[in-house]
C-alpha cells in the first residue's frame, strides 16, 4: 500500500511540474524541501540495514550538494549542520589513507574552512594529503591487482579526491597538489576513457563486456566524473593548460550526453542501453543536470543547445520527488546499471541534486 501511495503521489506532483515553466523561487522552494527532508532522515538505513557512517563516501557526496545548498540559502540552519557533522567528527578523513572514497568529506572540509578560516578544518586534510604525496602508491590501475584501490582505477574516484586535491591547491596556492592530481586524474582518464563513445567505464572489469550488444558505460559511474570535472575546473584558473584538459573531456562527454538523453528527460542507468533500461534514475541525471546548467553558466556550452536538456531533465528530476521531499529513484549502491524505484531514495541522490539545483537557479534566475 506505501508502494501504491508513493506511485500515486509522484504522478500527480509530476504532472504539476511538468506543466509549468521553471522558475527561480520553485526551484528554491524544492530545494529546500529536499534538504529539509534529508536532514530529517539524515540516519536512517537506505541501500543498508544500517545508516551508513557520516564519514563514508555515500554521506560525503550529500555534504558536498549541501555545502552548495547552504551558500545560496537564506538560512544558517545548513551550515550550522555542516559544522556539526565536522566538529563531531574532528574534521578527518574516513579511514582509508589512499582510498578516493574516504577522501570525499574533504571537499565539505574545506568548503567551510574558505567561510570560517578556521585552520582544525583544514589541517587534518593537508597533513594526510602532504603524506600521500611523499608516499605515493604504486600500484598499478588494473582491476583486482595488489591494492588497487589506493589509486584511482574505477571512475567513481575522479569525483571523490581530485576535487580535494584542486581546492588544496587553490587555498595554499602550492602547486605539489595540482600536479599529483593532474598526474593520476591523466592516468586515470588514459586508462578507462573510452575515445569513441567519449565515456568512462566504471573500472577495468567492464572493458570488452556487452550489455544487450551494448558496451556498459554506467550513468551514476559517469554523472561522478561529469560532476568531478565542474568541481576541479571550479578551482583552476580559466585559460590555464590544466583547466583546459579538464574542459576538453567535459565538452566531449557534454555532446555524448545530449544525443543519449531519453524523451522523458532522464538518462538511462545503462547509457548506451536506454531500450533495456527504461526506469528513471536520478542520480546520475542530477550529476548530467548540474554538469550541463553549470557549462552553460560559465560560457563553455551553448544555451541555445543544451538549454532544453537541462530544463527536461529538473523537470523530470522533480518530478521524482515526493510531497514530503525525498527524491525518488535514486538507484541504491552499486556498480553497474541496475534497477531503482519511486520509493527508493539514497544521500548521494540528494546530494547530486543540489548540486544541481545551484546551476539551475543560476540558469534561470540570471545570476
């Protein structure tokens, strides 16, 4: 009966929205109402029997929407839950020294400490980075070999740590940490970018491997590179040879996008699959949304062009959201296209949100 109930709620609330015109105020007004309602159900258990830890990957991409969130806000009220989160945290990394995944709560970190310039914000991430950099891992990006991970060989990392790595450098203005970044996100790039189809694959194990007869280039895999590129650009000064390798594969996957969008505004959770693959997802749709609204924004794609994507695509995305405020759809943890629901939401989803509605607001508003 939930199930039925939740079915029905978001087709009435979807047939409302997708009837009207985006405005600056709605977008706002709903993303508040996301937020409100993912602070609300901050611990609950999602993909899990359990909440997960509030230094794991999954939470960190939810701060890095929130921080986003909170500076075009009104209200303290999400900056003041930021610094909770840190201060009980004593503002450190996860656990993992080399693992992209426990580097994400950094981006959040360091967000606040350019508001407070308070140095325990910042320290503990300097000092774990400064010793990654005079003990760099060796191993090799092949997936499955010795500790493979403490590299970045799937493409879910190259939103988790290079970002942290970019802002470290734009704060300290020492160059060691852009070109440790540089260095790996290249290797990186060279290694799981497929140069025809101008996608990445999640890791080396789906190289070669078909789909339906499709190569399998995973949506949220690619929404985290796509909105991984926008945060380290964010960081690097325009004109520069590093921000100009960053564009040159954000154009690329930006065109690829727009021709693999489905009718109903989504992209398919398999993106090459989107006949095999027909459920929405939202999380890898609000990664593309953020991505494409903020190229438009910053004078890198044409409006003219991708403006109709991105205003299908929010209103498909809140289309998705309940009455109460949680964002439906959001495939639960996973490597791979898979299956998702209306009833189904995760912190990462609503953290790809927001960051998406900042670059929507702009969009629309002017700003």
């Amino acid at each position: 009966m939930k199930h039925i109930t939740i079915i029905l709620g978001c087709l009435l609330f979807s047939t409302t929205i997708l009837s009207q015109e985006i405005k600056p105020k709605e977008v706002k007004a709903i993303m508040k109402k996301v937020a409100d309602w993912q602070i609300e159900h901050y611990r609950d258990a999602f993909t899990y029997d359990s909440p997960h830890h509030p230094l794991d990957w999954t939470n960190g991409a939810l701060y890095v929407g929130m921080a986003k969130w909170a500076a075009m806000s009104d209200r303290d009220k999400y900056y003041t839950w930021l610094k909770t989160v840190g201060e009980l945290n004593n503002w450190k990394l996860h656990e993992r020294l080399y693992h992209a995944d426990d580097h994400t709560v950094g981006q959040f970190y360091l967000d606040l400490f350019r508001k407070y310039g308070d140095e325990k914000m910042l320290k503990p991430t300097q000092e774990q980075f400064d010793y990654i950099l005079y003990h760099p891992a060796k191993t090799a990006l092949t997936w499955q070999s010795p500790f493979h991970q403490s590299r970045w060989n799937w493409c879910d990392a190259l939103f988790m740590s290079p970002p942290v790595w970019a802002k470290l450098y734009k704060i300290t203005g020492e160059k060691k940490y852009l070109d440790f970044m540089m260095d790996e996100f290249k290797a990186t790039t060279d290694f799981l970018f497929d140069k025809e189809e101008n996608l990445y694959y999640r890791d080396e194990s789906y190289m070669g491997k078909l789909d339906n007869g499709t190569k399998i280039f995973w949506s949220r895999g690619n929404g985290w590179v796509f909105a991984g590129l926008v945060n380290i650009m964010n960081e690097l000064e325009p004109g520069s040879s590093e921000h100009q390798y960053f564009k040159d594969i954000f154009e690329k996957m930006a065109a690829k996008l727009l021709k693999i969008q489905t009718p109903e505004g989504h992209w398919a959770m398999s993106l090459l699959g989107q006949e095999f693959y027909p459920t929405p997802e939202t999380s890898g749709t609000s990664f593309y949304v953020f991505g494409l609204a903020w190229g438009i924004n910053n004078g890198v794609l044409d409006k003219k062009t991708y403006g109709p994507a991105v205003e299908k695509a929010w209103k498909a995305l809140t289309s998705y959201i309940t009455p109460e405020g949680m964002l439906g759809y959001v495939q639960p943890i996973g490597a791979a296209p898979g299956k998702a629901w209306p009833d189904r939401t995760e912190v990462y989803g609503t953290g790809a949100f927001l960051s998406a509605g900042t670059e929507v607001y702009k969009l629309y508003s002017g700003e």
